[in-house]
C-alpha cells in the first residue's frame, strides 16, 4: 500500500487500464495536452498517444455519440464531462442512446463505457459547476452510477467501472481532489454493489456517499464524545445499491439518517429512505432522516455556499433528533 | 462507374422490396395489426438502395426513425423485421424497440434511432472504432434535412471532420421535419452548403436518381476508405406520405405533391432499365412478384411467430 | 310489497341520524304508527314509527350505525315475503353500517396497532412494535422515552428486563402492581347526542377566536323585579325564572348592539335582524339548545311561556330540529347549581357570542365608600374574535350590566 491522492489514484488506474487492454481510450475535452482541469489524465497523452488519448471539441453530444457509437463496435471508451453540470448538454446521448441501446437492440450489443464527471459545492464555482446530479443518473435503467470517497475506493471502482460490460457514470468529487489515502498497489476491484461500512457502530446508521462520507466520519466522531455510536456506510455504488448493507445496518440501529449533498427534494436519498421504509419497516425506531442542500441553486458568495453545503453540525442534529 | 446488369437489377429489386415492405406495413397498421408509430419510407427508396449498394457487411450505417429502406437496402432480414414491427420474440429487437430501433450488428446495421440526428455523433463513434481498429470500412449516417438543424448534426460533422474520420453523411433531404417544410425550418436550400463550415466536401444529388445517389455515394465512400475523411451528401427527395401513418398531412401542397410523385424513383428506373435495355416489363414483373412472395412469408413468419414472455422485460437491461 | 323503513328527515338542517336502539325485532308483529327505533340526530332523540301493518321482516340497521337520510333501515311485510335487501340497501350510501357490521375484525387491527385500547394513542415505533409483539407484551404498559413520548425499542428491552428482574420500579408515580394491574372501566360508546356534542364543541373550538370576559353584576334590582312579578301568582308554575328574564335582557342589550348577533358564513359577516336567543337545556345524556325566535320582540310573559315549553319538550326529547335551529346568541346558566361564579362557555357555531352565567351569591360590594353585601351574579361573555374585537364586546358588557342594573325600563316593551 502506497499513499496517493484522489487525482493520482484516477491517473493510475486510467494508466494501468490503457496498459491492461488495448481497446480503452480517453476521449474529452482538455484530456490530453492539458491533462485535465484538476489532473486527472495528466500525462497520458504522452504515454499512450493521440489515438488513445483524444482531445475533443467542447461537444459533449458528440463525446457520448462517440463513445457509444464505439463502445458498440467493441472499444472501451472512457468519455470526460468535466463537471456534471455539462451532462445536461449530452442528456439524450446519456439518457436515451447509451441507457437503452442494450436493451432496445434486443441485446445485440452492450456498451461498456465509462463517464467520468465531477460532483460538488465548495470551492465557489457557482449553480453551473457544482451541482450533485446525481440522482438524474439513477433514474436511467441500463446505466450504472457509482462515487468514490476515498483514493482507494476510487482505484477499485474505476477499475471495476473500466471493465464493467455496461455503461457507467464514475463520479468523482471536486474538493476531494487533494484527498490522501492508502491505495492497494496490485489489480485492485471492487464490484458493484457492495457498500462499505467506513466506521462500524450500534446505536444510529448514517448513509452517505462521495464527500460526504468524510463529513459524516467527523460527525460520527464527535457524536461518539456524547455517547452515540454512529454507523457511517459508504455505499459507493448507487446503482446497484446495496440495500442488504443499509437494511443490516438499521437492524441493529434502528435509525437511519441519509446525508448527501444533492438537494434534498428527489435526491437519491429519497429512493433509500423508501426504500427501507418499504422493505425494513418493521426495523425502524424511529423516523428516517435525510441531511441534504436547500432546494436552491448552488450560491456563490463563500458565505452563502458554506451555509448550503451540508455540514459536520447538520449531520450532528439530525442524529440526536433521533434519541 | 459503370454497373454491370445484375448490379441494375438489384437496384431496383432493393427499391422495390422497399417499397412492398412499406406499403405491407401501412396496410397492417391501418388493418389495427400493429402498435405504435410507424414512419414509411416510400418515395426514398433510391437513396437506400443507391448509397448501401456501395457497402459491405463490414461496413456501418446508422439510421433513423425512418429507417426500414435502410435496414432492407443494407441487407437487412425482412422476415426479423416484420416480426419486430409486431413485437414479436423473433423480431429483430426481440419485440422491445419495434419500428423505429431496427438494427443488426452482424452486418454493420448500428441501429434506427428514434431521437432525430441522434445517429450521427454514434456514426462518429463507429467511424472512430473502425479506424482505431485499423480497418478500412466507413460508416454512413443517415439523417433528415429535420436533423440537419440539430446540435448533433454540427458537433458530429465537426468532430469526423478533426478527427478525419471514416463517415459520409447521407442527407436524404425530403423537404419536411415532420410536418414544417424546410423554407420555413432553414434559410440555406441544399444543405450541403453546411459541409463547407467543417471542411467537409458537399454535394447535392437528385435523390430521386438512384444512378446519381449510387455514383455520389461511391465517390465519397471511396475516399473515406482511403483514409480522405467524412463527406456530405444531400439527396433531394419526396416523403410520399405523411410524418407518420395517420399524418392528415395539411402541410402539403397538393401540386407539389402531384410533381413529386411523377419523379418517383421506381418507375423512373423501370423506365430507364427497360429504355436501356437492362430489362423488359416481364423480367420487372417478375421481380416485383417475388418480392411480394417474400413479403407475404415475412408477414407470415411474424404473425406466426411467439409473443415475448413477461419476465422478458427484465432481460438485456445490462450486459453480465 | 315489503314497505321499507328509512331513515326519517327530521328537520330542515338533517342530512344524517344515528340508530340508537331498534325498540322491535324482527318478527314482531307491528302496526301502523308503533314506535319501531330509536334514532338521535344533532342533538335530539326521536323515534321512527312503523309507516305501516305487518310483520317486522328484516332489520338492516345496526345499532349504532350512523346513516343519511332516505336510507332503508329495515323491512315490513307478509310474512315468507322475498325483499330484495342487498338492492335497496345499497341504494343510499351505507359505508359506515356496512362496514360495522364487518367491524371487530377491523377494531383488533387497529388495536394492535396503535391504540392502547382505552382510545389514547400510543406512540411506538415500528421496531418496538414488533419487539413487543414478538415478545407478547402489552406495549402501552411500557414508558416511551423517545422523542415526543415515543416507545423505542430500547423501551421495550429495558421492560422485558424489569420485568424478569422483577424490577418494573416506579415510573410516573406507578406501582409494579399499579402496572400490572389491567385499568377497569364502564364502556359508553361514543355516539349519539354524545358525540354530535363533542364534534360541536371541537369543531367550534378550533374554528373560533374565541376570548372571554367576565364580570359580576348587582342583580339586587333583577331579584327585586322578579320577586314583585312573582309575588301574586296564582300557578306556581308560572314563575318566572331568572333565566327567562336574562332571556329577555340579553335580547334589548342585542338590539343596542347588534354586532354581537352575528354569524360567519364563507366570506361574508352576517349582521342578523332577527335576535333568537338560544337556552341551553342540560339532559341526563348530554346537552340541548332551544332557540326562542324573536326575543326581543315578545314580551316577559310569553318569553317565560315559549321557554318553559321548549325546556319540558327538550326533557322528554321531543325537541323538533327546527327547534332547535336559527339560534343567533346563546345563554347558558351553570347558576343554579351554586357552584360556579364564572367559566368559559364554548360558542354555539354559527353564533358569534354566548353568555355564561354563574350563580348569584352575596358579595361585599364598595358603594359610595361603604362596604355593604350585594347579590352578585358571574357574567362571562365568550366571543369570537374573528368578528367581535375586545371593545365591542366590552361595549356589549357595559350595556348589558346598565339593564341588569336597570332592568324595569327594559321589560317594558
């Protein structure tokens, strides 16, 4: 195990990747020469060439029409949309001919390609560069949408992501960029679908993904001083979501508080907090809580978006309504 | 180039099955035996036929939702076909996309698209896989002169052209986006002036000539092949009928119509095939006959074929 | 042909009744005219009697059940005679009787659920309630501690220990046995007069802004005026109450007022002409309220007659609803039972104001710098102040206490 930031472990894993099988490519806007706006394919131009590492027109249409229109011929397209505000631009690409080709075609292709984008308030980037849209993604079946909190986590779903037979939305979080962890030197995958107990704890579960899983560990924390031993489940995978994790874990809590950053009205935590409600009914203790943004545009005064951004405190309150 | 007479022949044998196809399809949807939308190609047959005659199998097309005169032209199976307009387990979809999603990977039929001008940006895509792959085939997108005032038509010619790309964009040009006439959904009238924007060269043919489109076609395939990049290709044509099956058409010019039908491309060739002496009137005959046969068996294989099951919803929504 | 019997209209205002208690049964002979059942509707009983001679064949109204007029409750006939119930039953909608008759069933469920069975809600989260089911545990014996009261699982655990330590100690001032012990209790059902009572009061708590004020008044002259009119009765009977001169009072202070008899409909304040003034009647089962039309334009005698009248009818339930309907201001008088000075007296809605009156007792009063004992009588005004603000109202008072200080001049009329 070596430590690595965020950004080297998407570098990495890209690289070794392109190494592994000949048939993936980068395609995006400012991958190549640039290397990304935060670094994230920097240097890949230069270590696999023109042919595989694309500099694209600003045309998110035709960077999706292009990667699914060679994910069906066999290539492994891994497609950049800088921020997941721009998906808007290529929706019908995302929503109508990557999702659905699969299965409108009676299953006469599959289209393994991968869309990085990235979610996130916080560094004063205002409502068209830091929105979590990521609930839009999970209402598109055919498509699969996965976060990751930690660079680890980010080597073995990105992994997993590349060589998925299926098209997947990688999602990665802007204030993350500096992030430090541990990251397993060897191939190293994490299938879909399977949640991770980031802190393990009996008495309230708190469901989260992305960067707030970081926020919600400190809130556990501090929660713990005053005698409440919280559960942080980072589901990594939203869809597939692992439902058994989540419905474990409110069997031994009782209590279920979902964080995320998104808005909170038809947020993903919505499809948990229903989805528990339906099939862990008769587990809950008390009500389920969601912690998430104000129904508004993400603002961009420092002062307003630290004030919409979901925080430690947030977190905090909303577990000891519980009790 | 000249062709040879079988190449003539089949040509016309393409149109007409074309053409039989469709009107097969009208008669089952007025006769209440299929669902949904249903969007015929009659009157356009010589593009489909004129443009896939310089393809092979290894070869792409994207199509649209427009798109049996490709599918058949391209070699489609008509008797799959008819079981997927019936929505039928032995459609060419399994019965999930019925009309307007037709496609057979096998011979390079990337897929009808009900989203107009959604096929031109995964054209690029195939063109881009096909060359990564280093092999020498093209891609021909197919589209509407709807679609050629979509983002998608702009940022894929765009893109094939930095990327000189493998791809000639087919614009079958029949004067309406749905039911708007193109004077009053463009200001340009041969859209082939838009390649000029991309460097892309463009060339207005009468659509209507399946010998024109074939040679117009085969000039701009022919350099995609050889590695001279994207073309773009507009084909003047007529939609005999209306958007759709049920269209009442109040946007058509009668007159216009009555000039349009005296060029349609079928009996034009017949004409021509037998002032040429490619053909006499009873080898044409004969051809349509057997097409019909054809036709009645394809009917008869989708309406004889199973249903879907049920649980079949949740099968192919992804892959492993 | 069977003659139904259906639910009667009984009044202008009537839309649904109750069926108390069928007084036949099926198979009882009966004739035209003999009572059949009781029934209650907004404040009265009243019986349905046979609209016809034969025998009663079929009873189709339970007791209790509470139904809209017109519907068919039962059947008279010949005896052996087909009557086609199920379609004329469902004509009118019979949801509530219909889904009485299903209705133990129903009521366990719902117990299991969330009532305590003694009608209080218990709060309990769904894995307590589950715990406490798996462990057969009556649950509203076990103290929440949750948020707002509610059982939390952990509530349970901690019962189901004390109990196997035999250690269940005090909780809210409760005793192991005290716990233990199941509450005993007579069951009355909630319906009838009862509960048109209790939806009355309810709904015109929560609707109105209600305020009230209260004051004493020297009825010194009131007592004086009623002992002269009383004196040379011949009929004992005849006396005049003190009630029925309040009757007559409020009705002038009214007329000097008149935006104390108003009423609230939809978006419009009506300011009545007419001054009908409602006297509460208190029944051995509940609450009455007989309206006397026109007070302010009869006299004290006839004022006396209509109330005495309307109070025996109210007695023995024979109360018209039309009766009973029309009221503009309301007087109800806790005085008699000596008891009470001054209380808040909930509005008769539509109305806009009632007057509680408190007992009279002797009081010291300071008059002219000398203290010397009065009779004094509570007043309390209960007003919506939605229509009436606390000036007005207090204007009411004013006027009203100058009558009762005063009161020949205003019996004059």
């Amino acid at each position: 195990m070596a430590k690595k930031t965020y950004i080297e472990a998407i570098r990495e894993t890209q690289s070794a990747e392109m190494q592994r099988d000949p048939d993936v490519f980068i395609a995006g806007e400012d991958v190549g020469v640039m290397g990304s706006a935060f670094g994230q394919t920097a240097g890949l131009l230069k270590e696999f060439g023109m042919q595989r590492v694309v500099d694209t027109p600003i045309s998110e249409s035709a960077i999706i029409g292009l990667g699914v229109g060679a994910a069906a011929m066999g290539l492994r397209p891994i497609l950049v949309i800088d921020f997941i505000d721009f998906m808007a631009v290529c929706m019908d690409e995302v929503l109508n001919q990557a999702s659905k080709l699969r299965y409108m075609l009676g299953g006469q292709v599959k289209i393994p390609l991968v869309i990085r984008s990235q979610i996130g308030a916080g560094i004063g980037a205002a409502a068209q560069h830091s929105q979590s849209l990521e609930a839009f993604f999970t209402h598109m079946p055919g498509m699969k949408t996965v976060a990751a909190a930690t660079p680890a986590d980010v080597k073995g779903l990105l992994t997993a992501a590349i060589r998925d037979d299926n098209p997947v939305l990688f999602i990665e979080h802007k204030t993350l960029a500096r992030f430090e962890g541990e990251v397993p030197e060897n191939d190293y995958v994490i299938p879909f679908g399977k949640a991770d107990i980031k802190r393990a704890g009996s008495d309230v579960t708190i469901v989260s993904w992305s960067a707030m899983v970081h926020k919600c560990l400190a809130a556990a924390e501090s929660l713990s001083k005053e005698g409440i031993d919280a559960e942080v489940i980072d589901i990594r995978s939203l869809i597939p979501l692992d439902r058994e994790c989540i419905l474990n874990s409110v069997g031994k809590t009782g209590k279920l508080v979902i964080v995320h950053e998104a808005v909170e009205t038809s947020g993903y935590g919505a499809e948990i907090a229903a989805m528990v409600a339906d099939q862990g009914f008769d587990l809950l203790d008390a009500p389920i809580k969601r912690v998430a943004a104000p129904f508004t545009p993400v603002p961009f005064s420092p002062v307003l978006e630290k004030e919409w951004v979901v925080n430690e405190e947030k977190i905090i309150n909303a577990v000891k309504s519980l009790f | 180039m000249n062709l040879t007479k079988d190449q003539m022949l089949n040509l016309y044998e393409t149109m007409v099955k074309i053409r039989e196809f469709e009107e097969k399809a009208k008669e089952l949807m007025l006769g209440g035996k299929l669902a949904g939308f249903l969007h015929l190609y009659c009157g356009e047959e010589a593009i489909a036929a004129g443009v896939c005659a310089n393809l092979n199998d290894k070869d792409c097309i994207t199509s649209t939702h427009r798109g049996h005169g490709h599918i058949i032209a391209k070699g489609g199976d008509i008797n799959r076909m008819m079981a997927e307009l019936h929505g039928k387990a032995t459609g060419y979809c399994k019965g999930k996309s019925g009309s307007m999603h037709i496609a057979d990977l096998d011979i390079g039929i990337v897929g009808a698209n009900g989203i107009v001008g959604a096929g031109l940006p995964i054209a690029v895509g195939v063109a881009f896989a096909l060359r990564y792959k280093k092999m020498d085939n093209v891609v021909v997108a197919f589209f509407g002169d709807g679609a050629s005032n979509r983002g998608t038509f702009h940022e894929a010619l765009n893109m094939a052209s930095v990327l000189n790309l493998p791809v000639v964009f087919i614009c079958e040009n029949n004067h309406f986006g749905m039911s708007t006439p193109q004077s009053v959904h463009q200001k340009i009238k041969d859209i082939s002036v838009r390649g000029t924007a991309y460097d892309i060269p463009g060339k207005t043919v009468d659509g209507n000539d399946v010998l024109a489109v074939h040679e117009a076609a085969a000039e701009a395939i022919g350099r995609a092949r050889k590695g001279g990049g994207p073309s773009l290709i507009e084909c003047k044509t007529w939609r005999h009928y209306g958007h759709f099956i049920g269209d009442p058409e109040p946007y058509k010019d009668p007159e216009e119509q009555k000039k349009w039908l005296a060029t349609d491309p079928i009996p034009r060739f017949a004409k021509y095939l037998i002032e040429s002496n490619y053909a006499i009137q009873a080898d044409l005959d004969a051809i349509k006959n057997s097409v019909r046969e054809k036709i009645e068996a394809a009917v008869r294989y989708a309406q004889s074929s199973p249903d879907p099951l049920p649980e079949d919803i949740y099968s192919d929504v992804y892959a492993g | 042909m069977a003659i139904e019997i259906v639910m009667p209209k009984l009044g202008l205002t009537m839309t649904k009744g109750t069926v108390e208690k069928w007084l036949k049964k099926e198979g009882d002979l009966v004739q035209k005219g003999d009572s059949l059942l009781e029934i209650s509707t907004e404040k009265l009983t009243n019986t349905v009697e046979s609209p016809g001679d034969g025998i009663l064949l079929k009873i189709v109204a339970e007791e209790g059940a509470e139904l809209p007029i017109g519907t068919v409750l039962g059947f008279i006939g010949e005896a052996g005679e087909h009557i086609d119930v199920a379609g004329k039953v469902n004509m009118p909608k019979m949801n509530n009787s219909l889904e009485a008759s299903s209705g133990p069933e129903k009521q366990e469920g719902n117990e299991e659920n969330n009532d305590s069975g003694f009608g209080k809600k218990v709060k309990i989260s769904p894995a307590a309630l589950n715990l406490a089911r798996d462990l057969n545990i009556d649950y509203t014996l076990v103290v929440g501690t949750g948020p707002g009261g509610r059982i939390t699982r952990e509530d349970v655990k901690r019962y189901v220990e004390q109990m196997q330590t035999g250690k269940v100690e005090k909780q809210d001032n409760a005793t192991v046995s005290d716990i233990k012990a199941p509450v005993s209790f007579e069951e009355i059902p909630y319906a009838g007069l009862r509960k048109v009572i209790g939806e009355k009061m309810s709904r015109s708590w929560t609707l109105a802004a209600k305020v009230t004020a209260h004051v004493s008044a020297d009825v010194s002259k009131l007592l004086q005026l009623r002992t002269m009119i009383n004196e040379d009765l011949e009929n004992e009977e005849d006396r005049i109450s003190i009630t029925e001169m309040l009757v007559k009072l409020v009705a002038k202070a009214l007329e000097i007022k008149p935006m104390i008899n108003v009423s609230l409909e939809g978006d419009s304040i009506k300011v009545m002409k007419d001054i009908n003034i409602g006297v509460a009647v208190a029944l051995e089962n509940g609450l009455v309220v007989p309206v006397v039309r026109n007070a302010d334009k009869k006299g004290l005698y006839q004022l006396s007659k209509e109330v005495k009248e309307l109070v025996r009818k109210a007695r023995e339930g024979r109360l018209s609803l039309d009766e009973m309907s029309g009221g503009t201001f309301t007087i109800t008088n806790l005085g008699t039972y000596g008891s009470v000075d001054y209380f808040t007296p909930i509005i008769n809605q539509p109305e806009s104001a009632i007057l509680g009156i408190g007992r009279i007792a002797e009081a010291p009063m300071v008059i002219n710098g000398q203290i010397v004992a009065r009779p004094m009588m509570g007043l309390s005004l209960s007003f919506d102040h939605r229509l009436i603000d606390g000036a007005p109202a207090a204007e009411f008072m004013a006027v009203l206490l100058r009558i009762i200080a005063n009161p020949f001049r205003a019996i004059l009329r």
